[in-house]
C-alpha cells in the first residue's frame, strides 16, 4: 500500500470474506448480524481502499473479479489472524480448566497448592468420569487439562507425570486386620476386595485388575455405587474390604479403619493431560508446577503396573 493510503478496515474485509463464501450480500448479512445495507456499505469502503473492484453481481449472486480472487487469500489470513488474538486474549481472561475424577481425590489438592502460589490464574475444576471423556474435552477445547491415569495413544494430547498416591486398605472395625498399622500386600492374597465405584473400561479399573492379578486378590465390582457416604457405611458394617487412596478424603465413619499397605505399596499414578498445540495461557505455570515436584517411582518400595513404570522413572 503506498504512503498515505488508509489502512484497511478489518469490519470491511470480514464482510468481504463473508460475502465471497455466502455469495449473496443478504445471507452474508444474516452471518456477520448487521443489516444488507451495512455489507454493501463495507464493500464499497473496502473497494474505495483497495483502489479496485472485488465483486460483480449476477443473478446467482456475487462472484469474484479477478483482483477478489487474489486478495481473498490474504483476506482469509487477516481474519483468521484476527479470530486468533480474540481467543488468545479470551483466553487469557477465563478460567483455567481442570478436568478430575472427583473432588475427593488427590489431583485437587495439588490444584489448591497451585492456586496459593498463583493467585492471578483463575482455576476452574470439572470432574468428569476421567480418561474416556477426559480425552475428547481436552480435544474439543471444553477443558484445557485432565489428571487421569493415562492408557493407551495419546494421539496429538501430552502428558506430565503428576503423582503416585499409596494405596491403604479400608476395612470395618471388627475386622481381622483392624489392629494392623500396615499390611503387607501379598497378605492380601486369596482375598476379595470390594469395590463398586471400578466402572467396566475405566482406567482405575484397570489399575486394580492387574493389581489383582499380580497379588491373587480378587476385586468384586458388584453393586450398586450408591456414593462415598454409602459405601463407606457399607464396608463399617462388614460388607467387605477395600482400597482407597492414602490421600482421599472419604466421609468419616466411626465404624472403618484405614491401613497403609506396604512391601511393595501399590501407587496409583496420575499425570496431567493436555493439548500439545492449544494452551491456555496459564498452563504453563501448572504444568510447571507440576514437573517440579515430579514424583518417581522406587522398584525396591512401590509396586505399579508394568505399562505405567516408564513415564515415572
């Protein structure tokens, strides 16, 4: 553009874009929210600052003259450019969105640690029924990061080992183990550990499958998971015994006891998920967060599914 031309006006370019892709001025209308009368009114800015003509009218509508046809890629790129900065700086006002399990568990207590360290990051939490909806938020863009035990191709989604939480064992007061201050987990062997919230296809269930198989316990899933409170009652009443994480806070039952289980303490990993290419502005600092306290998995103390050792070592 030659000194002293006027810069173009990005209201009259998006009409442009609009016009050549609706082809009749009405349906871009329609589109960009403004009258028939404003589109042309745009055009014919546009034109006036270009210098040159865009469009010619027929009965099938707008079509392009040959210097439309050049400029609309450029076009295209302005508003596109454009688009980018408005999310960028949307972005920058939401809330960053954290995708957990349940509020009960370990991932939100890291949240918290985040958030009093970085009172300017607005933190959003989302719980969901983890890695199988997880996934496909983090893809569309609903939620900008997951904790979840991770399974399986992660396609275009990273991933930050998060933490290794210990296994305990839950059980009623009349219980044989009650007494115990730890178990050894190979005591668990030929026992049955109920635990109805393991949803078939689930990541935790997976989890607690190969750790049945490794340790000959058997993990009765039967129902109905009619909730925390229930449960607990449940197991306080001597339904059967079950395992929990060090950290979860379970509704408190005067009639249950938790054990530590040890040689080897079985860790449930957990790692923070995310899109490689579309980021929130603050999660970088929560990933960075996240890495410098970066648990690691010992072979001589901890126990962990084959699949799951390498991301934590």
């Amino acid at each position: 553009m030659q000194e002293g031309a006027a810069d173009l006006d990005l209201g009259t370019v998006r009409a442009f874009v609009a016009v050549t892709e609706e082809r009749y001025f009405s349906e871009a209308a329609a589109r960009l929210g403004i009258s028939q009368q404003a589109v042309s009114k745009r055009i014919a800015k546009l034109e006036s600052d270009l210098g040159l003509r865009l469009f010619s009218r027929t009965r099938a509508g707008a079509d392009l003259t040959e210097d439309g046809r050049a400029f609309l890629p450029h076009a295209r790129a302005l508003v596109g450019l454009a688009d980018q900065a408005r999310e960028v700086l949307r972005g920058r006002r939401r809330a960053l969105r954290v995708d957990v399990l349940d509020t009960r568990l370990a991932p939100v207590d890291l949240l918290r640690s985040f958030h009093r360290r970085h009172r300017d990051v607005d933190v959003e939490i989302v719980t969901s029924n983890g890695l199988r909806s997880a996934r496909d938020a983090i893809e569309r863009g609903s939620v900008d990061a997951a904790f979840c035990r991770v399974s399986g191709s992660l396609d275009e989604l990273g991933s930050v080992p998060a933490f290794l939480e210990p296994a305990h064992l839950l059980v009623s007061r009349g219980h044989p183990l009650a007494g115990r201050t730890s178990v050894r987990t190979a005591e668990l062997s030929g026992s049955v550990v109920w635990m109805p919230g393991n949803v078939p296809g689930s990541e935790w269930a997976e989890f607690y499958d190969l750790l049945g198989a490794a340790f000959g316990i058997r993990i009765d899933t039967s129902g109905p998971d009619f909730g925390w409170d229930h449960f607990v009652a449940d197991v306080g009443a001597g339904r059967g015994m079950s395992l929990v994480g060090e950290t979860m806070r379970l509704p408190w039952h005067p009639g249950t006891v938790r054990i530590p289980l040890v040689d080897p303490v079985p860790v449930y990993p957990s790692s923070l998920l995310f899109h490689r290419r579309h980021r929130h502005p603050a999660l970088e600092s929560l990933l960075r967060f996240v890495r410098d306290d970066r648990p690691v998995f010992d072979p001589e103390r901890h126990w962990l599914p084959e699949p799951d050792r390498a991301a934590f070592c």
